[in-house]
C-alpha cells in the first residue's frame, strides 16, 4: 500500500513537471537591430497579466518608409511561421521604414497542444552552439484560458462557426475589446496596427498538404497587385506560390479584418506542413523537422495533394526558406507599388542560406 502510494505521487510529480513545462516560453534573443521590445498589452492594457500577452519586437529605420507588422504563430502548431519569425527577430536590421515582429501571436496557444494528437511538445534546433528548443502548440487557445467554448461560435464579424473557432485567432478578427480572450488578443494587434502605423500585415502560417489553400500568398483585394508582383519574383528565383484571393464573406481571418477595418495592406503566406494534417502518420519530432511521412507519399501518389510530395518530404527548413523568400518578395515588391512606402531591412538571412547551412546557422 505504503509502495503503491509512493509510486502514485512520484508518476504524479513527474508527469505533472512534464505537463507544466509546456507553460514556460521559449527563449527569443531579438538581435542588435532591434529598436524597442515591447508588450502586446502595451498597445491594450487589458491584455496585461494574462495568457494572451506576447512580446512585440520593433526595428525601425533611420529613414521614413513602409511600416510592416510579420505574425508568427498565430497558429502555434504550425512551426514554420513561428520560426521565421524568430530568424527574422534575431537577424535583421532596418534602414528604412519599420518592421514590427509578434513571433507567438497566439500565446496561450503554445501553452498546451491538440489533444489526441499525440504530438511532440517541442522540437530541437541545432546551432552552433548547441540546441535550441521551440514550443509546438495548438491551433488554438488553451481551454484552461478560456472556458467553455461555445455551441456556436459567433465572431466579432456575426460570422457563425463552430464552437472550436471561438479560440481561433484567425477568426477573431478584428476583435473584441469586452470579449473572449481571443477577441482581446485580436483587438490588441489591431491596436497595434494603428498605433505603429502599419502599412502592410503580413501573417505566416502553414497547412496540410491536402488542403488547397498552400504554398500561396493569400491576398486582400488592395494587395492584389503587391502580391502579383511578389508572384512574378519568387517564380524568377523558382519558387511557385498560387495566389489565392481572400474570400469577401469570409470574416473574422486577419488578410480581411486587416484590411477591412484597419484599411492596411494584408496578405498571408503557407507552406505545407506534414505534421498538422490529418493524412500523417505518427507525430514525431522528426516528422516536423524533416517533414518525410510514407503516408503523404502515399497519398501524393493517389493525386490526393495540392503540393508535390515525395520520399525527400518537405521539410522545416524549407518551408521557413518558402517564408523568407515570401516576405523579401512582399518587401521589394511594396516598394514598386508604392515608393513611398519603400523599405531597407538589412541582414534579412538570405533564404538560400537556410537552404544549405540550416535553421540553426541564423539564430543567435
Ligand atoms: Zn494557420
């Protein structure tokens, strides 16, 4: 008896460590460009002591130009948004214009995962010296934040979803000074929006290999034409992205409430990830970083995919490749729409650096 009692609390113990580190955040180390480190909650103070408050990253310029806002993880089990973000954060420096990074737009998401998923709480990125750790998250708001979700969700648009969706961000927009947790983090990047002058949002996501929304550059219609010139250079250097409108009626998503309501440029950008979709096989640590999976093979080979998928995967690295390049594109590419609003940002990591020396070689 004494045994069994002792054995309980110490599985207890352990498990319980286990399960609250998954509460810790990850260590960011915003690079010598930076400008001002700064709190969602700075922008709206309600958001202050509570789960929903993240760190916002500024680096403005010297010069005027474009104001740019990037969202890492507002879906925090899509790591490859997250993880640009933070190369982005720890690297760059900007001459003209500002750039402002929120690496975990959704923070509560990344405090627990989906469950029934059995993912991996976190994967390793090896540097130079030695690995650095990432939070896999939820596409959601953690439950324990808020509480019960509804039936049906209706979001500060009068869209109704489903009850899930009420922990969405990207469907939270433009958000809700009195609402949900949620809808208060979506009011605070609107705040934000305003407040910095942003001039373009651009949020990185991922999707599922078989979800047809992917390897794209979703666009709000004032952005068609930053978005088509940002097509043409990302095809010149070989990277196919499809361009996908973001549909009028559907509200609540940042690339329409961005532009809707906060009147700024707004697109989004995705790349496929082998290790949310519900093809996959087992969900390990390298199934995120190496992104091989024999079932999305199989599944490529059926003509079930919108991307190519075969027994190389689609790893990580790519995909942040995918991102980097993406956002250069969107850089230049405002820059020739709109020369007033033309940005330097400097020590931008060169995607094809990622491609061949890693992740891990641009963080600090
Ligand atoms: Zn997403």
């Amino acid at each position: 008896m004494t045994f069994l009692f002792i054995l309980t609390t110490a599985v207890c113990l352990l498990t319980g460590r286990e399960f609250l580190s998954m509460r810790a955040d990850d260590v960011i180390l915003p690079g010598p460009g930076l400008t001002a480190a700064r709190a969602l909650s700075d922008y709206f103070p309600a958001l202050k002591n509570t789960p929903g408050d993240t760190p916002v990253y500024v680096f403005a310029g010297g010069r005027e130009g474009g104001h740019m806002l990037i969202t890492g993880g507002a879906h925090p089990n899509e790591p490859a948004g997250y993880v640009t973000s933070v190369v982005l954060a720890e690297n760059i420096r900007v001459a003209r214009g500002k750039v402002v990074i929120i690496p975990r737009a959704n923070a509560s998401g990344f405090t627990h995962s989906d469950p029934q998923e059995g993912s991996p709480q976190r994967f390793p990125i090896a540097t130079a010296r030695g690995e650095r750790w990432f939070r896999l998250g939820s596409r959601v708001t953690n439950p324990v934040h808020q509480w019960p979700d509804p039936t049906i969700y209706v979001n500060p648009k009068g869209q109704t979803l489903a009850g899930i969706e009420a922990r969405n961000l990207n469907r939270a927009y433009p958000g809700k000074a009195g609402g949900n947790l949620t809808e208060k983090v979506a009011y605070g990047i609107m705040a934000l929006i305003a407040a910095e002058r942003i001039d373009i949002g651009v949020d990185l996501h991922e999707s599922a290999p078989e979800y047809p929304v992917i390897n794209a550059i979703v666009f709000h219609e004032n952005s068609a034409d930053i978005a088509a010139t940002a097509q043409m250079e990302l095809q010149a250097e070989g990277l196919e992205f499809r361009l996908e409108a973001s549909p009028p009626n559907l509200r609540g998503l940042s690339h329409r409430e961005w532009g809707d309501a906060a009147g700024i440029r707004a697109v989004l950008l995705e790349t496929p990830n082998a290790s949310h979709g519900r093809l996959k096989g087992k969900p390990t640590v390298s199934l995120i970083l190496d992104g091989r999976d024999k079932y999305y093979e199989k599944a490529a080979r059926l003509g079930r995919l919108f991307v190519p998928f075969g027994p190389a995967g689609i790893p990580l690295k790519d995909r942040v490749v995918r991102h980097l390049a993406g956002l250069k594109a969107i850089l230049t590419a405002l820059g020739e729409v709109d020369p007033k609003k033309a940005m330097e940002v400097e020590s931008l990591p060169p995607a094809a650096r990622v491609g061949t020396e890693g992740i891990g070689a641009c963080l600090r």
